[in-house]
C-alpha cells in the first residue's frame, strides 16, 4: 500500500510499542493480533528500527498480510498488519 493510503487507515487495535525495545514490539504485536478478527488490520507503534524487519517476516511466517509502514515526525514508526487466518 502507498503511504497515502496507510496514513487514511483506520486499524481495529493499535498496539503502542514505543521505547520497547527488540523483541518487545514483536511480542507485543502477536499478543495484539489476537484481538483483531480476521481481515482486521493491527497497527503496531515502535521506536526499535529493528521492528521494520521482525514485523514483516513474522507476518508472512504466520499468515498475516504486511500492509506497510509509516514513520511518524515524532521518531517512531506506525506498522500495519492484516489479520489472515
């Protein structure tokens, strides 16, 4: 997805992830995803650049689709996540 179209996104959760660093926002977002439904989408908030990699290959790893990200002018990224099985 563009960054246009992520930004007019709105997810069903959002899991803010901020000053956690690795493996804390990927641990938060498998927690997270569980409160979503199926074709949902989860917003993940994290300030570990690490996360622009996990997030991604966990994603495809367990079935969800990575939409994109975003990063925010306050030094964190926005990731978003479709919920698939």
């Amino acid at each position: 997805m563009d960054p246009e179209d992520l930004e007019d996104l709105e997810p069903k959760k959002i899991v803010d992830a901020r000053g956690s660093a690795c493996p804390g926002p990927l641990l938060e977002a498998k927690k997270g995803i569980g409160a979503v439904s199926v074709g949902d989408v989860l917003e993940i908030r994290s300030s570990d650049k690490g996360t622009l990699a996990d997030i991604p290959i966990w994603a495809k790893k367990v079935g969800h689709e990575f939409l994109g990200n975003v990063s925010a002018d306050e030094g964190y990224d926005r990731l978003f996540v479709k919920r698939g099985k």
